[in-house]
C-alpha cells in the first residue's frame, strides 16, 4: 500500500516488543496500541463498481450458493494436501452450490487439476447433468476482485495465507486449515477465529512435505466439512 511497516516508527517499537503467552490476535494487539475501540461495528471493505470488471460482476450474480476454495501457502509444510480440496468440492457440488476457485499462478494449477477430477467424477455420478459450476479464477483478479468475490459467496475454506486473511473485509467466513507449528490465535483470519482447523501432533512425522508442520494433513477433508457445514 506504499509503504513499509519496517521505516515507520510505532510499528518499529511494536515488532520489537516481547509479546506475552497466551498470544492475542495480532489485529487486537494491534488496535490496543493505537488505542481504537471498535465495539461491535466493524466498518468492512467498501466496493465500488467500476473497479470490478465487468465479467466478474456478471459471473457474481449467478453464483448460487458458493464456497471460495484457496489450495495455496507460501510454505510447502502449510499446505493441506490437494486431495482433501477435492472431497471438500465435490461434497459442496453435490449438497450446496458453486465452487470459487481463487489464487495466484500456482494454485491455478492446483485447481486446474482438482476441476478436470470433478469433471471425471461428475461423469461418473448421478450429477452428469446437474447446473452447479466451478470457476477458476486463479491469477486472474485484482485485490479487490478478490475480495468482492469472497463477499458474494457463502462460505470459504483455505490453508493459513493471504487470500484466508481477506475474507476479514468481508462478512463471509473462512474455514482455516494451520499446521500446529503456527501460533495458535495470533494470525488466526480476524473474524473467523471459531474456524481455524489445527493438527494435534507434536513431533515430525515421515510424510513427503518440506519441513513437516507436524502434520497438516492429519486434518481430514471431512472435519474441513463439518466447519463448513457451520456456515452455510
């Protein structure tokens, strides 16, 4: 946004404190130093049409029902494996509506890889012709499309990154899958914190990620789906 948090002076002071355990929620902690109250108004993220394209506002006034999937994160041991985003759209396919798929490059490849499964499945399946879509928009929308898509759906899910911590512009709630290696509530998305999905191992497994999270993926697609089924 123009600048950074490192040349300015009360964000200096404020990464160089020691933060105490329990953590709170670094938008709180926050907020407590510059001495703001927001009770319970939350001013959220205002649109306005002409940054949205075109296409974008036409595809959001037919979306039924739709759940926001993001598969990426910056570090490999933080990603959920494909497999599980997969059980999770086809259970939201067959019992909800639409899919959202959101990102950057690479996670345009995951979800390219996750729509060509569902379209297999779907062939196989009583849902051949059923009128729920998917749509992958993976780099291909700015920051406030991005956005506007995740308030004109119902729900979300996604690893702990950036696209989660957008949903807090909006009213629509995000399921998070962290790897226990995360502080617990500090980077929690700051109006879903009722929804954050952790591991509870405490050591390095044998799984094939980088660095093991300590292990993400003992998180089934299925407790991913008992969160969602909360929200919608």
């Amino acid at each position: 946004y123009g600048f950074s948090v490192n040349t300015i002076k009360i964000f200096q002071n404020s990464f160089a404190q020691k933060i105490p355990y329990p953590y709170d929620n670094e938008v709180n902690r926050n907020l407590k130093m510059f001495d703001i109250k927001l009770g319970n108004n939350i001013k959220l993220f205002e649109f306005h049409n002409n940054n949205i394209s075109k296409k974008i506002l036409e595809i959001s006034q037919t979306l039924d029902n739709a759940l926001v999937i993001a598969t990426g994160a910056k570090i490999k041991s933080k990603k959920w494996a494909q497999n599980n985003f997969f059980e999770i759209a086809k259970l939201w396919l067959k019992n909800k509506g639409d899919i959202v798929f959101i990102g950057n490059k690479g996670d345009g490849d995951d979800a390219d890889i996750i729509i060509s499964k569902l379209k297999e499945w779907q062939m196989r399946t009583e849902l051949m012709f059923e009128t729920n879509k998917v749509y992958n928009f993976c780099n291909q929308t700015t920051l406030d499309e991005t956005i506007f898509l995740i308030k004109k759906s119902t729900a979300m899910i996604a690893n702990d990154s950036g696209p989660a911590h957008l949903s807090s512009f909006t009213d629509t709630k995000v399921v998070t899958v962290q790897a226990s290696q995360d502080f617990r509530l500090k980077w929690d998305p700051y109006l879903s914190t009722n929804f954050v999905l952790r591991p509870k191992r405490k050591s390095i497994c044998k799984c094939n990620t980088d660095s093991c999270g300590y292990c993400i993926n003992d998180i089934q697609y299925n407790d991913g789906w008992i969160k969602l089924k909360e929200l919608s």
